[in-house]
C-alpha cells in the first residue's frame, strides 16, 4: 500500500493466492506479469496509474476469480485477454476512463457474476453487448424452466450517456432487464442532448437513426445590391448533425452562420450575407453529416442592381440617378494599414439623401481594376482596412452607378510598419544614450576619442 512500485513484483512466491497493491505507482500490466502464479485467485491493483493493459497481462492465471482495477486510467480494455480468466466471477473497472464498449466485449466471461463500469467516460452501447453476455444468454435459455441460475450484479450509472437514436437499442435494454441481472442502480441519467439532460432512461422514447435530409424554402433567390440577405435550410437527421455552409468550395466563416434545433429531429441553419454585393452571386451549398452519411442543398443567389425596377415586397425602391451628379471626398483618418473616408453629394446629386447609393472602387493606384463597394442611403463615412504598407492606392466615391469624376478620387500612400512618431522616438533615444556616454567619458579619454571620430559629434548636434 502506497509503496513506489513501477511493476509487479517479480519474486513473488508461486502459491500466492492473493496479491493488492494499492495507491502505488504502476503504469502497465505487460504481458506474462503473473506466469509464475498460476494460484492466483484475487488480484487487486486499485489506485494505481495503469492506463496500458497487455492483451496477454492476465496469461496462466486459469483460477483468478476477482479482478479490481478501480481508479485507475484506462482508457480501454483488451476484453479479448479474458479468455485467459475463465473463472473470473468479478471485475471491477469504476473510476476509469473508459469510453467504449464493443460488442464482444463481454463474450469472454461466462461465469462473471459482478461487473461494474460506473463513473467512466461511455456516451454510446449497443445493446448487442450485453446480448452477447453468456449470462443473459443463459437466462433467456432458462426463462420458464425451473433452473438455478445465478445473479449477476451490472453497475453502469454515473456514465455520459448521450441519448439519442444511437442509444436507443441500449436503453430499451435497461427498460427490459430483470433477474438474473440485476442493475446496482437502474435510475441512469442522460447527460445530453441538453433538452433530455438529467432525464431518466425510462423517462425517454428514442427513435430510429436517420441519415439527414436537408432541403431549403427556396432554391433561387435575387437581391438588391446593398441589401443583407439569409439564405436557409432545413435539416432533418437522427442523431443532431453537423451543419456547414460552403461558397466556391469554401468553408465560410462560423460568425455568419447560426444553427438551431426547431423540433427534436429539424435543425434550421442560416447564413447571413451583409450588404449583398455582385461579388457575393453564385451558389451557396448548405451540407449536414451524421454518422449515416451526408446531403446538401443549393441556394442560387443574384445580386442585381440598387435602381431596379422590379423590388421585393417590404423593399422601397431606391430613386434613379441624377446625371452629372458630384460627390465631395476627404481623407478624416489614416492608419498605417487604411484610411478613413469621408464624403458628402453636391445639392445636385440627389433631391432626396435618404434615398442615394454610393459606389466605392478600392485599389492599388496603377491596378488596371478596383474593387467594388455599394454603400446604402444615409452613410457617409467608411473606412478601408486591411490595405499593404508604404503602397499607393487610390479610392474613388461616385453616386450609384455613375463613373467618378474629376475631384470624386484620393489617392494616398500607406504608412510603413514603424510610424515616423515611432521612428523620431527611436532617434531621440539614441541621441539621449550618445550624450550620456559623452557625459559619463573622462576629460583625457574624451580628447582622445574626439581626434579619432570628429565627426560624429559634429553630426550629433544637427541630428
């Protein structure tokens, strides 16, 4: 107990019928850890690190009869191992870390007659597990017949169950089963979904998994420029899928996009598009995927243009363009990596300023082509971000979809990474540590210097 063990003894005597170490500090079983102990009966090894288990770490131990590895770190089991224990009546895994049971896993324990897998990591068993069990294959065989038949003790509770259509073979289990099996807590909890948290197994009706079917309102839409717009689809899977939003076989950003559940097996997803420009027009592929498989949907989206006659219900129309209309622009902030832009429409550019668009066109000064960006009624003041350091760009404000005129375009050279303020302090400093030194240098020694640098402090006062 408590001893500063790394491995199991290996002299241990050959008729030893019981061995604990306990609150040690074991890591593995490895295999042929007992070949020498074919007596072993009880092995308890609780509390210790074990988070590897050799499928031959339980080899010539043919009459183990309990096996106790609570509290340790396993995070698997070779249930295959067993076979070497075919006179295992317990075994004890609480406290582990175990998160999966496969489906023969208890094939290999005919005779168990205690098993507990309370508070480990299981979200998911299928039934076919415990069906398997040469137990309750017993008991199924003897249902009826006047035949004694053991109990067997199955601890299970304080594990994540996730309650959906993969459970639901599992759960209709627990519902079923009686002696000879007998729960050690048949009150098992669901941990989620978050709308069955808390909720007890026979509390709950699961259904049948179903691979998603997703679908959209509609296929083909069309927009104003400048008008956001949220494209929508409808999921219908079991269990809850993973819902994406693809745009020229690209993943589009998380922020856009909000996913909900509506009814226990219907996920509404939305994608939001904010100030929709042509740029934005193409196919938008919503895509959900659950273990079954995978679907998608298409959403074909048009951008047209801010005076079109033909507008959407709730959608005013937006006032055609003045010709010859002028649009005044002035730079009212500038950063190192953009500016920030400010502009107002002469008296004739517009007899209603609630109601006029502006056109941006963003770019590189000498770029043959420039970016695009319409701008709603009542703004006027933007800021371009993100541009390259010390490069030339010109931005140009024109009214709806008219060409900029002369006066309508600034143009402007970014800052470099280091800002002149930056630079100016860097210079200062220099010159203050420069002065010092001359300072702190004795009068012979500064004579001396001064004969072999003249220069530098001639240069010093004019920088």
């Amino acid at each position: 107990m408590s001893a500063l063990l790394r491995q199991i003894p290996a002299n241990i005597p050959q008729d030893m019928r019981k061995i604990r170490i306990e609150n040690s500090h074991l890591t593995e079983l490895p295999r042929g850890s007992f070949e020498n102990i074919s007596a072993l009966e009880y092995l308890w090894l609780n509390f210790n690190n074990i988070t590897v288990m050799h499928i031959k770490s339980l080899e010539y131990l043919p009459a183990l009869k309990e096996l106790r590895l609570q509290g340790n770190k396993l995070s698997s089991v070779p249930w295959t191992a067993f076979q070497d224990t075919p006179a295992l009546k317990i075994l004890d895994l609480k406290h582990n870390r175990l998160d999966v049971l496969p489906e023969h896993a208890l094939r290999y324990l005919p005779n168990l007659t205690y098993l507990d897998l309370s508070s480990n990591q299981l979200t998911v068993i299928s039934r076919d597990v415990f069906y398997s069990w040469p137990v309750y294959q017993r008991s199924q065989r003897a249902e009826g017949q006047i035949e004694a038949i053991s109990n067997a003790v199955l601890a299970l509770h304080d594990n994540p169950w996730i309650c959906d259509c993969r459970l639901r073979g599992f759960v209709q289990f627990i519902k079923s089963v009686g002696p000879p099996i007998i729960l050690m807590n048949s009150y098992l909890t669901c941990s989620s979904p978050k709308f069955r948290a808390g909720k007890f197994f026979h509390e709950v009706e699961l259904n049948s998994c179903m691979k998603p079917l997703t679908s959209a309102l509609d296929t083909n839409l069309t927009v104003p420029v400048g008008l956001n717009i949220t494209l929508t689809c409808f999921v219908q899977a079991s269990p809850s899928p993973a819902v994406w939003w693809t745009y020229a076989l690209k993943l589009l950003r998380a922020f856009n996009v909000s996913t909900e559940h509506i009814s226990e097996e219907t996920v509404r997803s939305e994608l939001l598009i904010p100030a929709a420009r042509p740029a934005d027009a193409g196919n938008y592929t919503c895509t959900a995927a659950n273990f079954l498989g995978n679907t998608s949907v298409a959403i074909t989206l048009r951008v047209g243009a801010p005076w079109a006659s033909t507008t959407p219900p709730g959608w005013a129309p937006i006032a055609p363009a003045e010709p010859g209309a002028h649009v005044e622009v002035r730079i009212a902030k500038q950063t190192v990596y953009g500016i920030t832009l400010e502009w107002f429409a002469a008296a004739a550019a517009a007899a209603e300023p609630g109601e006029t668009w502006y056109t941006l066109l963003v770019g590189r000064y000498d770029a043959a082509q420039k970016d695009a960006i319409y701008i709603g009624p009542g703004v006027n003041t933007y800021s371009v971000t993100d541009l390259l350091p010390a490069t030339k760009y010109e931005v140009c404000v024109a009214v709806r979809n008219q060409a900029p005129r002369k006066g309508q375009c600034v143009v402007f050279v970014t800052g470099s990474d280091v800002s002149q303020l930056e630079q100016r302090e860097k210079l200062i400093h220099i010159v203050v540590i420069v002065c010092a030194m001359v300072l702190a240098v004795p009068a012979g020694m500064y004579a001396c210097t001064a004969e072999a640098r003249p220069g530098c402090l001639a240069r010093c006062p004019g920088a």
